[in-house]
C-alpha cells in the first residue's frame, strides 16, 4: 500500500448511531493516518500480503465496526474484553464475537483521569477513558464487557465501569494449585451460563467444538507466523508483527487466519530467495512484558529505527496469545471445559505467584528466536510485570543474555531517553 493512497475512513453517520462524540473523534482517523504512514508504511521492502493488515487499519473505525453492529442487528452478541484469560470459544460457541479492548492511546488518559487516580497502569486509564469521553466505536458497538480479576487496577476499575456499560467479572486466581483449577473451572462455566443467558443460545458440545477448532487453527497460524519471523535475517520487521498480533484482537477469526497463512506462504518464499528486511548483520532483539495494545507503537518503533530488528514478543499481544492450544479430544462439554480451563492455565501472566514458569518461557522463546538481548517492557504502575523483571534480570545474568529493563507509559515525553538507552543496549550487543 503506498503512502499517498493510505487513509483512515471516517463513518459519522454510523459513529452518530453509536452515541459516540462525532465531532472529537472526527479528528482521530486523520491523526492515526499520519502516525500509521510514518511508522509502518516508511519501512522498506514489505510483505506484499501485508496490504490485507494495512487494510484492516483503514478500515479499523468504519468497515470492521459496520461488520460488528451488522453482528449485533442478527441478534449475536458482541462481547468486551480486557485479557487472555477470558475464553473467546464460549462467545464463539454461539455465534458471538469477541473484541479486546485494551487501550493503547493516549488520547484518552485526560478523560480517564477526571474519575480514576492517575497513578495507575496506562493500559487501564487509556480503556476506561475511551468509554468515558465516547471516543472508542468498539466500547460503544459493545453489548457489555466482561473483566477479569488479574490485577488490582483492573478489578477495582470494573466496578466504575459498571456505571457506563454492563461490566461483568469473571475471577481468576492467583495461583495454579489444583484446588484453584477447581475454582478457575467453575468460574469457566459460570461464563458459559453467563453468555447462555446473554444470547438466549446454548453452548452444545458441537458449537464448542468448532469455536476450539476455529480459534485453536487461528493460534496455529500465528504460531507459524512467528516461526518464520525467527528466520535469520528476518523475512518481516517486528513493527509488522506487533500490527498483527494487534490486529488478531479484533478482526474476524476465519478470515484472519486465512489472510495470517498467506503472509506466511510468501514469508516462505522470501526466505527461499534470501529477501529479507534487514541484513543478516542487524542486530536482533527480543521484547518481553506488558502487552503493547493498538496504537502503542513506541517501543518498537523506537527500536527499529536505531538500527536493530525485533524478533519476538513475549507478551499477551504477542506469544502468550497463541502458545498453547486447546485439546481437540474431549468427548462432552464438562470435558471440553476442563481442557479449555488447563490450557488457559497456561498462560504465565505476572499476576501468579510463583510464576516460575514464566522465567523458562522467556528463555525457551530467547533461543528458537536467534534474539541477542532482551528488553523487557513495562507500563508504568504495573507492579506484578515491574516486580518479576527482578527474576528476568537473573536468569539473563546467569546465561550471559544482554539485559535492559524499560518502564514506560504512553506519552511522547520519555522518547529521547529512551532512544538514547536502546542505542547504549544496540551498541553494547554489537560489542
Ligand atoms: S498481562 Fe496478564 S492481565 Fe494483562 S492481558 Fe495478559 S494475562 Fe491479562
Ligand atoms: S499492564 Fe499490568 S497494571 Fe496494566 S492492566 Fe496489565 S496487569 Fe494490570
């Protein structure tokens, strides 16, 4: 896609209809426009299948949100949510669609911040403001969300959500011992009951089965996807990956899959043919920590513009998303739930103690991913991720992996400082 044609659509007419405020968000498509064309489409030599991704921008504010009110008018509900934890199969089961919305701007912090504290996790503020100041279609497209209880700045923050839109809460604990599976498994099916009831439609063991298959198939492809990335040199920059990965919280799982395997052919053949986006020479560098949600573009822009590549996210918009799949093999639904629930249990969020497991992940994605050194990311406030970077910074001590711990929020203010220390960290590996 070329710089000059690239362009954010606007739908005032449908964005009216959602009782969004028009007139302010009016000036957002053209701002995220230039944002976009300076970040992804400048770089050189890309994927000719990331056109489809660069169309999903375009579209991101009008044609996806059309698709999703177009769910709504069928009578499919259209479900929130803010974390990996919560099952996607069960909405996908009756036919509902599933929309993360984290947020990743910071836009929205001024509106959050005339209700919530402002010393709190970005990601949290950026969400509940976009409800708040109605400048988000995909809060305002929802028919409620559903929370989870993993850390104290989202379980708090459901509470005040509640007053804008039907926020219900799922509990997570907070260690994986067999007596919290037993609870994580009820809190399972308490959602399933939920969503039964939502849309006067029954999870049965032949929708649940699909829902596992379409979305274990979805995982795959972008277990596949990131297999390929790993190829030295690599075949896609980490700006292009993160875009997808981001992307995979709102598009349509079927079609996303499908247009994920494409990229991949091609990756395929690029690396056949040696075509690649940086030389073999670039230096390669894995990203680790808290997820990096639409447009949150920082860090990685940061990093490819000084000269190095990224190869891998370590981060729930990233490998903790599509690692594990679900066991296809249960014979009934209690089954099919039990599985679901160890497979989410899976997922080594911060917020479990111990999460020792973690640490051998990082290290394990360290290696298949050619990386050179580590930069493990957080957002400011976020005291779980901040806490156990403490044990990221031992582990690659004692394997001799170059380390740079980076706490950061959403605003332009830290950029210098930051250049300025990811160029150190680029230099140091470079020797
Ligand atoms: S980092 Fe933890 S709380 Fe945040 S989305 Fe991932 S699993 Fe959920
Ligand atoms: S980044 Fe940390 S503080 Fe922010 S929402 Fe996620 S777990 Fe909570």
């Amino acid at each position: 896609m070329s710089q000059d044609t690239f362009a954010i659509k606007s739908d005032p007419a449908l964005w009216e209809k959602l009782d969004m405020d028009v007139e302010r968000f009016s000036n957002i498509p053209p701002m995220l426009t230039g944002a976009y064309q300076g970040v992804f489409l400048e770089q050189k030599n890309r994927p000719r299948a990331m056109s489809y991704f660069d169309g999903m921008i375009e579209n991101i504010f009008s044609g996806r949100i059309q698709e999703m009110a177009g769910a709504k008018e069928e009578g499919r509900p259209v479900v929130g949510t803010f974390c990996v934890y919560v099952p996607e199969e069960i909405v996908q089961a009756v036919n509902g669609v599933c929309v993360g919305l984290c947020g990743g701007s910071p836009g929205s912090i001024p509106d959050a911040e005339k209700v919530l504290p402002r010393n709190i996790c970005p990601m949290v503020k950026s969400a509940f403001g976009f409800k708040v100041g109605r400048i988000c279609p995909y809060f305002q497209v929802v028919d409620f969300v559903y929370g989870e209880t993993t850390c104290d700045a989202k379980k708090k923050t459901w509470e005040l959500l509640n007053e804008y839109v039907p926020t219900h809460v799922m509990e997570i604990p907070q260690m994986k011992r067999e007596r919290d599976k037993r609870l994580w498994v009820d809190e399972v099916k308490d959602f399933k009951t939920e969503i039964e009831k939502i849309s006067s439609k029954k999870v049965t063991y032949e929708n649940l089965q699909d829902a596992i298959r379409l979305l274990n198939d979805k995982r795959r492809a972008m277990q596949r996807l990131n297999d390929l990335r790993h190829h030295t040199p690599s075949p896609i920059s980490g700006k292009d990956m993160l875009l997808i990965q981001q992307i995979a919280f709102y598009d349509a799982p079927q079609r996303f899959t499908e247009k994920v395997h494409a990229l991949c052919d091609e990756l395929e053949e690029r690396i056949a043919q040696g075509d690649a986006v940086a030389p073999a020479s670039t230096p390669r560098i894995m990203v680790s920590g808290t997820p990096m949600a639409l447009p949150n573009w920082k860090l990685h822009n940061i990093i490819e513009t000084s000269g190095a590549v990224v190869v891998n996210e370590e981060s729930c918009i990233g490998t903790r998303y599509y690692k594990d799949t679900i066991d296809e093999n249960a014979q009934t639904v209690d089954e099919q739930l039990e599985r679901l629930t160890e497979r989410y249990m899976q997922i080594d969020c911060s917020c479990f103690t111990p999460n020792e497991e973690r640490i051998g992940q990082v290290l394990k994605e360290y290696k298949a991913s050619g990386a050179q050194g580590l930069i493990d990311y957080c957002l400011q406030f976020c005291h779980t991720y901040n806490i156990e970077a403490v044990k990221l910074r031992q582990m690659c001590e004692k394997e001799g992996i170059p380390f740079l711990a980076i706490e950061s929020d959403y605003s332009q203010e830290d950029i210098g400082q930051l250049q300025t220390r990811v160029e150190a960290f680029i230099e140091q590996i470079q020797g």
